[in-house]
C-alpha cells in the first residue's frame, strides 16, 4: 500500500490595505496627522512628482519608496501599471502609502486607482490633503471667495485625457474665482476663450508658482497680459492660474512675507 505524501502549501499572505493619501500643496506642516502616521508605518510608499522635497525628508529611512511621478508628455508609469502595481503589492501583504501632492481626489487620479483596487477586492482608505487651489492662493494672500467679490470658487483642469473640453462661455460669466490647475502650457488658450466668451481683458489674473514652497512665487497682472506674463517671468510648473478679482486683494492680505520676516528675527534674536 503506498502512501501519498501530503505537501504543505504554505498560503498566501493576508491582502494588505491602500492609504491613498493626499500630501498638500508643499509645506510639510500642512500634512494632516494622519497623513504623518501614514507615511511613518507604511511598508512601501509610492509617491508622485508634486510630493515637496520636505515631506520627502519625512520618510522612513528604511522604508521602500517608488516615484511614480508623471510630467507633460513623460510618465515614469503609465496610469494603467501603477494600478496593476498597487494591486500587486497589496496582494503581497503590504500596506501602501500611495502619496500624492494636494489631495488624491482632486485632479489627483484617486477616483481611478480606488475603482481597480477596489475591484481586485483590496480595502482603500482615503485620506485627503489641502488642495492646491486652497492652500497655494491662501499662501498667496489670495481668498478664493470674498464678500461682494466673488460668491464661488471654480478650479479647473487645463489638461484633459485627449483634448480640452470646457464650457467657456460659462467659465467667463459664471462670477466665480477661476483657478486653472496644470494651465500653464496652456495660458494663450485661456486668454483667448475667456476674453472671446465676454470676460474683461483687465480682469486680475495671478500665477503661483511652486505654491507653500520655500521658493513660491506670485506674479499678477492683468488677463490680456496672461501668456505674456507666463514667458516674461519664465514661470515654470507646478503653477496655478488664478482668474478674478479677488487677486486685487493680494497686498492688503499679505501674510506670508512678514511670516518670514519675523522667523528671521526671532532666529537672529
């Protein structure tokens, strides 16, 4: 009589979780707490191009990382890879950090990599963070709604799948704060449709570049001058595009410069 020896096949590990996690505009003390927690007890973190070199200091040095960052025209992944990828690793029990600047849900794909992971049956968490559009103007001295000036707040994506498709006409007599994300390249096109759809050429506009950095800037000017001020000053992504007279507002609201300004001294003191 034979006996058939009986193998042990060792069984596969416990799915782990997605943290989709949104990082803010750029200071790393406008992380949420639970955005900090996150990061530090993750095993393996995946992070985008918008993620600041301060909150990338804030990783655990032995913690695996992956950039995952995308550019105009370059993606070090394709959309479709990191969502197999998060699936993969989370299969292998892993808890991931998937850490993107602002917050995951605003133009930020997270819809996206939630559906696939969530029908590969793996549990996702949401964590959101301070969008751009809210922290970089309020970094900018710039409120996006303001009593008798503007009653809304529309933010906007400048750069779509396959072609750019925006109600014009609407955008340029709605009354809102316009802030166009991902906008830069496309400055002329916005000055364009809004002036040919009924907006005032001399409405304010601002562009803030590498907004709650260290090295933000804030140029203002004037609608028609929008692609002029864009190449004049050599304004470089990320950047946003605010639209709307709010932007006059900018000198009496000013914090930031004298934020720094009494720092200095408190250091020197």
């Amino acid at each position: 009589m034979t006996v058939k020896q009986l193998t042990n096949h060792p069984k596969a590990p416990k799915p782990g979780r997605v943290a989709l996690v949104g990082a803010g505009p750029g200071d790393p003390e406008l992380l949420t707490i639970k955005a900090l927690k996150i990061i530090q007890h993750s095993d393996f973190i995946l992070y985008d191009r918008l993620v600041s070199k301060e909150i990338l200091a804030l990783f655990p040095t032995k913690t695996p990382t992956m950039y995952v960052g995308k550019e105009k025209s370059h993606h070090s992944i394709p959309q479709d890879k990191l969502n197999d990828l998060l699936v993969t690793k989370a299969k292998q029990g892993l808890n991931i950090c998937r850490l993107k600047g602002g917050d995951s849900f605003i133009f930020g794909r997270g819809g996206e990599e939630m559906l696939k992971l969530k029908s590969a049956g793996i549990d996702v968490e949401i964590v959101p963070g301070i969008t751009a559009a809210s922290g970089c103007t309020s970094y900018a001295g710039i409120p996006l709604t303001h009593r008798g000036i503007s009653q809304g707040c529309t933010m906007v994506t400048a750069h779509g799948e396959k072609e750019l498709n925006l109600n014009w006409e609407q955008l340029a007599k709605v009354g809102h704060t316009l802030v166009f994300y991902m906008g830069l390249s496309k400055a002329q096109l916005i000055n364009t449709q809004l002036q040919q759809h009924g907006m005032s050429p001399s409405t304010p506009v601002a562009l803030i570049e590498n907004g709650c950095c260290p090295n933000q800037r804030v140029i203002r000017g004037l609608l028609h001058e929008l692609p002029l001020l864009a190449e004049r000053e050599s304004v470089q992504s990320p950047a946003l595009i605010i639209v709307g007279e709010v932007v006059n507002l900018a000198d009496q609201l000013a914090w930031l410069a004298n934020a720094k300004h009494n720092e200095i001294q408190k250091l020197s003191a």
